[in-house]
C-alpha cells in the first residue's frame, strides 16, 4: 500500500499496518480482506512496501495536492414553479447536508406539444401556469433569497433555471452572476448562442429518454466552456448506459442508448459527469437521488465555478464516495498526453464496496472486487463506519425522532447525513398543501450526536422514505453504541455491530423502527492502488473509475482522456 504525503497511517488498523511493513504478501491480504483483483489490477502494486520519498515512491505516487471535495446539488424543484415545498425550506433542508446548492425553477418549453391532444391537456396546464408565475414577481422572489442564503467560503448558492425541448432534450442554464436575468429563448441552441461570453452553463439532464421525447441528441453537443459536463443520475434513474442498476420508470418513457454517457463518449465527445436529484418536492440534495462532487481548493464562488468549468467534477447517487483517481498526474476530466499510463487509485466509501472498476474505452480494464461480508478486524481497537436509519411503520402521518447517539468508549470522528425529501419526481396531481420537514444534526462531540429527523412510511417496497446517519468510529470492540429516541433507549457493542446488523420496533410489530445497521470496518471501504496501462488504443483513449456499494450507492469520476504519442 502507498501512502500518501502527509497522511497518517492508521495505527489500528491491522491489514494497513501489515503491508506498510511489508510483512504480508497478496495471497494473504486477500484472505484477510476478502478483496479481489481482476484485470489489469491484478499485477498492480497495492501491497508493495513503499519509503516515502523514495524513487519508486516518485514514480508511482502523484504530486501533492490542495484539492477537496465539496457536494452539491445544481438541478432540484420546488413550489415555486411546479413542485412541492417551500423556497426557502428548501435552502434550509440544502444547507444541513451541501456545501453550494442552485434551486432551480422551470422557466420555459419553447416546442411544449400537445396543443390538440387532451391526454396531455393536464401536464401542459401545470406547465404553461408555472413559467406565468415566474415572469410575475416569481424570479424577483428567487433571485433575493438566493442572494440572502449565499454565504462565501460556507455555503454557495446559484441561480439556475430550466427549460424543456422535446427536440434537444431537457437542460438547465446555471449562472455565475447572482443577479442573472431570466434570459428567453426559442431552442436550446439558441439558448447556447446567448451564454456564450457570458459565466452561464447549459446542461442537459436525463439524457437517455428516447430521442425527440426529451432525451438527448448528441449530434447538438458543443464541446466547451458552454458545457464542460452533462447529468448522468437524478430521480429520473441511471444514463451511464441502457444496462444496469437504476433504469428508468417514469411516465416520459424507458431508457435508451443513443442519450447514455457511453454513447457520448464513444462518438469522441470530452464532458464532465455530475449528478443532481431533479427533485420536486423542495430537498436538494434528497440523499439516494444525486448529487455532484466537485475538486477544488476552496469553498469560493469562483473556485467551485472554475473546477466546474474544467470538468474537475465527479457524479454520486447519494452516499459522498471519495475518489481520487490520477493518470500521469492527472485529474479527472483533465486531457494529457502518453503512451504509458500510470494510474492512481484511492477509494473510501461510506459502505462496504461491492468492486471498484476502472473503464477504458467503454471496456472493462480492472476490477478490484470488495469482500463478500467484511472480515472481522484483529485485535481490540477498531476503525469503522456504522449507518443508524430510522423510519418504517404504516403510517401517512410524519414521525418526529428526537434524540441522540452517543458511544461510551472511543471517539466519533465525523457524522454524515443521509436526508431525504419526499419521493416526488413530478408534481403530484391531486396534493395542494405539501410541508417540507428539514432533518437536522443539532450538534457533534466525540461521544454523542443530536438529531431532530422525520420520517414516514416507505411509499413502496422498493422505494425508501427513511432518514439515517453515518458515524464514523474509532472505538474498542466492547464499547457501547446508544440509540435514545422518543423515550426508547437500544444499545449495541461494537462486536455485536461488527458482527450484522440489529433492528427493533419503537411500540411493537408494523410500528416505526430503528436499524443499526452492520458495522463496516475500515478494510472494506477503503482502498488505494497504483496500475500501469502501456497499451494505447486509440489516438485519445479514455479511462473513469466507477464505485458500487452493497448498499447499491455509487459514484463516478469524470474520465481522463490520454492523447497517443
């Protein structure tokens, strides 16, 4: 395992301390682990010692950087157009959980269908009186509480707006400038023409509905600083390709190919991937729904604005899975050039990682497979992640939790929200009256959390309306985790945790209920790693990293491009 610079070596984590010392070889990691290696990963150099400083720590290790990762959701809805909750709980729910946020009205549809068509009669209604209250005092409204809730260095808003195109696919103009106008257009491409010169990006959203029907059409991309990155995740489901996890099931039709990111990237197109949750129900952010992660030195407008523009961006469902994925020193979405690639890889997920893939050219190049249960860690000290959830019942009715988690041995090294809003991608014909509840973290020590959460009853058996958290522990196997909330009081030792997860019902059977789920040690949710791929294929080659958890939360980076020698 390399290390790098500057960063501390776990001293209780026993597989990291083994391959520092070099006293174990692959065969044995993989026993001990439960990781996998396929692919050009399988002759990489995960277990070799390293020296910091050395000639083969220069070779293999990228530069230092300054670069963080911030989270934010630039496309989500609420009543100000057509959707559901309140403007400004929408910045409050945005700010316990993102660090820069746009609450996005839908402003136009200059080719809206169905003129003569009383199938559609109802959706064009919604829609037409939507953009007529946005030109009435509406976008005056949203531009001041935008401006109100926009914090330098703590909290970034923007002013975005979407419109509709059966022809060019649905997009969203995300502007630099707090006092943005509402610019009109008569296509999207027109809509381009009038960014150009200006700090605006126009980007396309659920991409892989059928050509014609609101999906997207790559003949119309404009490579640049117009649209340095698309949408590839929200609600809407998944448009890496027309296979796998997410498809789509919304009304506005199935997925397709000709929209996907693979389609695009295999017609030698160069653009970002982001995720957002077009939401509609007045919580961005809604965790399990989308959202962007963006590399950059600060928490500044024009920081966060510049890395956007260069494509340092990456794309996640819900969970905040860091990827630092370098190529010849490399960021994602940079281009370079050569023939021989190193690649460096280092992973930490909020779950236990089901495989980490490294793309090339649409192909499958390396895959590093995560245990099928996590092995329990040696010795008595441990470093772990456990996800507390609430909610269940059968009940319409919100439920309040207040309470707290708190450990009685060890420390709490971070807290991280997983909250979300109501499960609405569209307006919901018939509901008039819709009140968001803003889940919160009321405070942090390093043996308790506050929360204030609410939830309800899951929608359907595939679709959850439950809020959780992750906690972060480094705490002894016989240390106590606390759940006390609503007068109830659960407790767990961190070796019954690390063993699966428990359950219990608040009042009894069908009544609301609080899972802890399985303690993840630090062995199945991180992982670091250094390739090298000498094999050009094309003139410009291609190469992202993709992340599954079990828990089926994923995350993209946005690909490197290698230009051949």
């Amino acid at each position: 395992r390399i290390v790098p610079r500057g960063q501390k070596i776990s001293k209780e984590t026993e597989i990291n301390n083994a391959i520092i010392n070099n006293t174990m070889d692959r065969r044995k990691f993989l026993k001990v682990s439960g990781w996998s290696f396929l692919g050009l990963a399988a002759s990489g150099s995960l277990l070799e010692a390293c020296t910091p400083g050395s000639k083969e720590a220069k070779k293999i290790m990228p530069s230092p950087s300054n670069l963080k990762l911030f989270w934010g959701d630039l496309h989500n809805h609420c009543n100000l157009t057509y959707g559901h909750g309140d403007m400004r709980d929408a910045f409050e729910a945005a700010k316990q959980h993102l660090d820069f946020v746009s609450v996005t009205p839908h402003a136009m549809w200059p080719d809206i269908p169905g003129a003569n068509d009383p199938r559609l009669s109802w959706v064009i209604d919604y829609h037409t009186d939507a953009f007529k209250r946005l030109r009435a005092g509406g976008y005056d409204k949203y531009v001041a509480m935008t401006k109100e809730y926009n914090k330098e260095g703590e909290f970034l808003t923007f002013i975005g707006y979407e419109a509709h195109s059966m022809q060019h696919g649905d997009h969203v103009a995300l502007n630099y400038d707090l006092d943005a106008p509402l610019v009109e257009c008569t296509s999207i491409e027109d809509w381009k023409q009038k960014a150009k010169g200006h700090k605006v990006f126009v980007t396309p959203h659920h991409m892989g509905y059928q050509t014609g029907y609101r999906g997207y059409d790559w003949n119309f991309f404009t490579e640049g600083d117009v649209t340095p990155f698309v949408e590839m995740y929200s609600r809407h489901g998944l448009a890496e390709t027309d296979q796998g996890d997410y498809p789509y099931l919304h009304d506005m039709g199935p997925r397709q190919w000709e929209g996907t990111i693979l389609c695009g990237l295999e017609k030698g197109h160069k653009f970002g991937l982001i995720g957002s949750t077009d939401q509609h129900s007045g919580y961005p952010g809604s965790y399990g729904d989308g959202r962007v992660g963006v590399l950059a030195p600060s928490l500044s407008r024009d920081a966060i604005w510049e890395a956007l523009r260069t494509r340092h961006v990456c794309c996640a469902t819900g969970d905040k899975i860091k990827i630092d994925f370098r190529l010849n020193d490399a960021f994602m979405g940079d281009v370079v050039r050569g023939n021989s690639r190193r690649i460096y890889l280092n992973v930490e997920g909020e779950s236990c990682i089901d495989y980490i893939d490294i793309i090339k050219n649409g192909r499958l190049l390396a895959r590093m497979n995560g245990p099928m249960t996590p092995e329990m860690p040696e010795g008595d000290m441990v470093r772990c992640k456990v996800k507390v959830e609430f909610g269940w019942n059968r009940e319409e009715r919100y439920v309040t939790w207040n309470g707290n988690l708190s450990i009685d041995k060890g420390r709490i090294l971070s807290v991280t929200p997983c909250f979300r809003g109501a499960a609405f991608t569209s307006p919901q014909e018939g509901e008039t009256e819709f009140h968001t509840h803003v889940n919160k973290i009321l405070s942090t020590s390093e043996n308790k959390t506050e929360l204030e959460l609410y939830t309800t009853k899951n929608p359907n058996t595939t679709t959850p309306a439950t809020q959780a958290v992750i906690l972060e522990l480094e705490m002894p196997k016989d240390g106590i985790l606390t759940a006390d909330f609503n007068g109830k009081r659960f407790s767990h030792s961190l070796g019954e945790l690390l063993e699966g997860s428990r359950s219990h019902f608040m009042i009894g059977w069908l009544s609301e209920a609080i899972l802890f789920n399985r303690a993840m040690p630090e062995s199945c949710y991180k992982l670091e790693h250094f390739m090298e791929d000498t094999t050009p294929e094309r003139d410009t080659d291609y190469y992202y990293v993709r992340v599954r958890q079990r828990d089926q939360q994923w995350a993209f980076s946005t690909p490197i491009w290698v230009e051949k020698v």
